[in-house]
C-alpha cells in the first residue's frame, strides 16, 4: 500500500516538473546561415521576428517593449503599403496632394515631439523648483505650452480633415 501511495505520489510530482521550466525560446538564423536559438525576443534580428512569437512581453524592460511595439509597427506599415496599389487614374495633381500632406503630418510629429519635449522639461524644473517665484515662472510657462498644445490639436483636427478629403478624392477617383 505505501509502494502505490509513493508511487502516485512521484508520478504526480513527475507530472508538473515540466511546468516549472516552461520558457519562450526564439529561433533565427544568424548572419553564417547557423540556427540560433535563444530566450530573449530581443537578441532576435529585427527582419527575422515575424517568424517568432511576439505575443508574449512580461520578461521585458518598458524601452524593449516599445521599441518591439515600433518595430511591429513599422511592419505592419510596410505590409499595408505593399497591399495598397492605386491605378493610372491617379493624376500628378493626386501626387502633389499626397506630397503636401505628407509634409504636413511631418511637421505635425515634428511639433508634437517639441512639445513633448517641452512639457517633460517644465515638469522636471517644476519638481526641482524650491521657491514660490520659481513655481509662479514655471506655471506661466506650462500656461503657455498649454495653448501651444490647444493649437496644435487644432492643426492636428484640420490635418485629418484635409486626409479625409484626401481619401474620398482618391476613392472617387478609384472608383471612376
């Protein structure tokens, strides 16, 4: 009887060994054509992931997650490109359109990364600020970034006006 109680007992024990050393392994092959095989998504060359699993991310650091997020952007961005093919109807007055916008949403991120910039800056000087003069300063400028950001989301609101029109010319002009 103790022989089939000890012998229940490893086969249950035996049985969830292999759940304590589950991990993610990610295969890729390096620049000689050799296999490689390795736990950290991150090691893994960034024109060979679509070929391992990106859905798990817990092992890692904020900045290795967004720079995974981008790169999956980036990606995706190409294969929409690649499937998105627009017919001779498509007239250079479509391409100067395009051209324009395109320069418009450039220097929309430009100005959106400024102000990021300029609003993480004031937030460090405002914790680091020691005196009620130096507060008052950092307050009117924050009022004043605060206006620049209002501005910038209506530049921001034209400009996806502008794209929507944008589309639906090109649709019409598709369609015809």
């Amino acid at each position: 009887m103790k022989l089939i109680k000890a012998l229940i007992i490893a086969g249950v024990v035996f049985s969830l060994a292999p759940c304590a050393c589950w991990a993610e392994f990610y295969r890729y092959k390096d620049a000689s054509g050799a296999w490689v095989y390795t736990d950290n998504i991150m090691e893994v060359p960034a024109d060979q992931r679509p070929k391992t699993y990106e859905g798990v991310t817990d092992n890692l650091s904020d900045s290795e997650k967004a720079k995974l997020k981008a790169e999956k952007a980036a990606r995706a961005a190409k294969r929409r490109a690649k499937r998105h093919s627009f017919p001779s109807t498509v007239s250079s007055d479509t391409d100067r359109a395009y051209a324009d916008l395109k320069a418009e949403e450039d220097a929309l991120t430009e100005m959106g990364k400024d102000l990021k910039a300029e609003q993480e800056a004031l937030g460090r000087l405002r914790a680091e600020a020691k005196t009620q003069e130096e507060r008052d300063a950092i307050n009117l400028k924050m009022a004043a970034l605060n206006k620049k950001i209002q501005q910038y989301e209506k530049q921001r609101q034209d400009y996806i006006k502008k794209v929507d029109v944008y589309n639906r010319m090109l649709q019409k002009k598709i369609d015809d």
